[in-house]
C-alpha cells in the first residue's frame, strides 16, 4: 500500500515550509528529507531544521533538527527557498 506523505514529494527538499501540526502547532521550517519505509514501520515522515513553532514550544529549540511523521501533519504550504 503507498504511503500517504500528505503531500509531500521530493521537489519540496530544502524549501521553506509552513507545515500545520494535529495538534494545532504551526512550524516554519526547512525541509531536509523525505522518509518513507515499508509498513507497518512508523518511521515514514519528514526530516527538518526548525525555524519557528507557534505557539512556542519548550521540547522544541530554533534551528535545531527534528523528525515528524506524516500522519502528524495537517497541511503545509511552500513560503520559500
């Protein structure tokens, strides 16, 4: 079965992103990587280096490197390169 990446192809590596989280997070980031595996592993989602989280969030720090996954993901539009 394909994984549903929300979107998300390998056309959108290193651009700016404005990606909204399930639980209502709001982060603009760098995308990094793609990582898609075969189920039933949980390891499919995006790699980046954070810009901004809003609301602020203590478990995460600006410019540090994160990984979430797909199904985490609301929606996310392209703001830059």
């Amino acid at each position: 079965m394909p994984v549903d990446t929300r979107g998300f192809r390998d056309g959108h590596i290193g651009k700016r992103l404005r990606v909204e989280l399930q639980n209502g997070e709001v982060d603009d980031i760098n995308l990094l990587e793609l990582t898609i595996c075969e189920e039933p592993e949980p390891c499919c989602g995006i790699t980046y280096i954070l810009n901004s989280a809003r609301p602020s969030t203590v478990e995460k720090e600006n410019g540090g490197v994160y990984w979430t996954a797909f199904e985490a993901i609301r929606n996310f539009q392209v703001i830059g390169d």
